[in-house]
C-alpha cells in the first residue's frame, strides 16, 4: 500500500463511521446536523443518489437530488464529513450507469427507477 493510501486508510479509521453501501439510482436519507444559533439538531434530506465521486476514499463525495414543492434540488454532501449524522439506504434502485444526471431533464413517471428486489451486501470487498 502506498504512503498516500495507508494515511487515508487512517483518516478515516479515526472518524470510525459506519458509511452503508450505497450507489447512484438508490433513494438514501441523509441526517445532516443543523446549527441555527445556539441550537443544534438534525434534518433529514431524502432523495435518489444521482452520483458518487471519489468512491470510499477521504475525498469522497455524493449528489443527492429530491423534488421539494415542485423544484428539484441537488444537494453534494462529502462522504466522511463531521456534519453527516446518519446515511440510511430507503430502497435500492436498478440502474445501468454510474451517474444520473439525465434526471435532471425529466419529470413524472419518466424519472422513476425501478427497485431491487434481489439484493445482496458486499462483504467488505474492493471493488
């Protein structure tokens, strides 16, 4: 393993969060925490992940877009940030491409995704 891989390794070892496996098309609910003033809480963004980028490493990153009151918002949250409460996989979607951007140009029944019904977990293996 080379320098830059064993010290990210050990970044993210020191974070210790438990990220799920997750990829573009699947619907994920992100509680991120929220500072207003003094107070702090966690708010829930659900939406279907678009893309992921980086994959697992310290720079990784994944779009995350939901229609609000008619409007679709596009939201990129870092994979390992401290502000990320939680990352929970509502279903999982059956795509054939690594980045959905072409959702952004549909409406209705033409942006649904169909569901895995099959699904099986990675046993922690590089992929």
């Amino acid at each position: 393993m080379n320098l830059i891989a064993q010290l990210e390794a050990e970044q993210i070892a020191t974070l210790g969060k438990e990220i799920p496996d997750f990829k573009a098309g699947d619907t994920i609910r992100v509680g991120y925490k929220v500072t207003e003033g003094t107070r702090s809480r966690v708010q829930n963004y659900e939406g279907v992940c678009i893309s992921r980028k980086n994959g697992k490493g310290i720079a990784g990153s994944f779009t995350v877009r939901k229609i609000s009151f008619g409007e679709g918002v596009e939201r990129v949250f870092p994979l390992h940030s401290t502000n990320i409460d939680s990352i929970t996989v509502v279903r999982r979607g059956r795509v054939r491409r690594a980045k959905l951007y072409y959702l952004r140009a549909r409406r209705g029944k033409s942006a649904r995704i169909a569901e895995v019904t099959n699904y099986k977990p990675v046993d922690g293996g590089k992929a």
